[in-house]
C-alpha cells in the first residue's frame, strides 16, 4: 500500500507544480528609420519613436508545434543576427573613430593637434602641417613644462631675412592620431615677433612615414585613407536593408 504523503511534503510538491510552469518572454520586432528591421528581446531597447508599430511573439519552453517551433527558432536567429550587426556597427564606427583626428583650417593653415612627451612629462601643442618644412620645429615656449635638454644646433634664417638661433632635442615620444614616434629629434627655436597661432612646423621628418588624406570640408585628417574608405564601405553595407553581415574588418598594423 502507499505511503500517504505529509501535508508539509505536498504543499511543496504544489509550489514546485506552480514554480515549473514555463515563463513568459517575447521577441520584439520593428523597421528602423533605413527600413531594417530589428529585433530585440526586451521592450526597453525600442525606441519610443517605433513602439507604435511593434510586432511581438510570445515564447514558452514547452513543447511547440514543428511549425511553431519552426518560426520560434527564426524569430530568435533574426534577433542574434540583428544584435550581432549592432556589435560590428559599434566596432566598425569605433575604428573609423579612431583614425580620424580634428584639425582647425585657416588662413590655408591645416593645424594639428600633436603631443610631446619628455622625461615622463607631456606638452599639448598645435603644429602647421608644412609639407615644405624639412624637419619638425617646436616653438620654446610651447615646450615650457617639459624639463628637456637641448643642443645647439647653429643658426637659421627667417622669413624676415633675419637669423635665429636653433637647438635640437631628442623627445621620448610624439603622438599624432594613431601614430606614436618614439626617439624623435626636433628643432626648437624661440619664437619672435606677435604670436603666430600655432606652436612651430610639422615637417617631412614625421609626414613621410605617414599615410594621410586631409578632408577640408570636415576639417579632419583621415590616416591610412585606403583602409579608412574600406571600413566607411562595411559600415554602409550594414546600413542596407536585410544587409549581409560582414566579416571582421582587419586589425591596425600600428
């Protein structure tokens, strides 16, 4: 005969009947603004301008029907593919950030952000690109926190017709975009006359080694312009509508 079951034991055989009965999730869907659509399995990653148009299917762990189960299984591969292209999205602009650097445009004047470091120590300075310019030159007082050693490098004429006199410092590092140069020797000369706007010359010592396009319009230099044009070429292949999504785009030699 059968052992009857205590009370105690069958009110938590009753709780653990009520805790099995299968939770409800839901995949939503909508068409973004490019005509994407998008899936997502939380209603807090709509955006309130789409809720108007939202789909939702409900989801359970129980047995389906093969042709339930057929469109559960859909439904949840067009939600990983979507969020997987949301993450090659956020990479890909991620990169093209990184290869871009603000420049301010005047007078004809491309100037660029550079920095210096020295003995541990490091000095912002904005520098006209000058392609004209053999070597880089820094402006002394620009260099004013940095605790450097300088050698005197003999004189050099100015625009004026005048001379100046010219040292030279081996930096540890410089720093423009992406780039990192270390063990680099500049000119350094003591400015003279009204400010000029910018902290000296950057020369073809630096701009030959590196590979540039200077877009006027945005007033940005975009470096290594080929692989640039190739990540900007990725990323609207996923703004297209059912995009196929691409593979990993090539990490930065640097």
């Amino acid at each position: 005969m059968a052992t009857p079951i205590p009370s105690a034991a069958m009110a938590a055989v009753l709780l653990a009947a009520m805790l099995a009965v299968p939770a409800q999730a839901r995949i939503y869907k909508y068409v973004d603004e490019r005509g994407r659509q998008v899936f997502v399995d939380s209603l807090s990653k709509v955006p309130q301008q789409f809720r108007d148009q939202l789909e939702s299917r409900e989801e359970y762990s129980e047995r389906l029907s093969p042709e339930a189960l057929s469109l559960e299984r859909s439904e949840r591969a067009d939600l990983q593919r979507s969020q997987a292209q949301t993450q090659q999205r956020r990479k890909l602009e991620q990169l093209l950030r990184d290869m871009e650097t603000a420049v301010k445009i005047t007078n004809n004047r491309v100037l660029v952000p550079v920095k210096v470091v020295y003995g541990g120590r490091s000095a912002q300075t904005r520098m006209v690109l000058d392609t004209g310019a053999t070597s880089t030159v820094f402006h002394k007082d620009a260099l004013q926190g940095l605790p450097f050693v300088s050698r005197a490098a003999g004189h050099a004429r100015v625009a004026g017709g005048g001379t100046i006199q010219t040292e030279t410092v081996d930096f540890d590092r410089i720093e423009i975009g992406p780039y990192k140069v270390s063990h680099v020797r500049a000119f350094v000369i003591d400015h003279q006359g009204p400010s000029a706007g910018n902290d000296g010359l950057l020369g073809m010592d630096f701009l030959m080694n590196a590979n540039y396009r200077i877009d006027y319009q945005r007033q940005l230099i975009l470096w290594e312009p080929e692989r640039y044009t190739e990540l900007q070429s990725l990323l609207q292949a996923l703004d297209q509508p059912d995009a196929v999504q691409p593979q990993d785009p090539p990490a930065a030699d640097r």
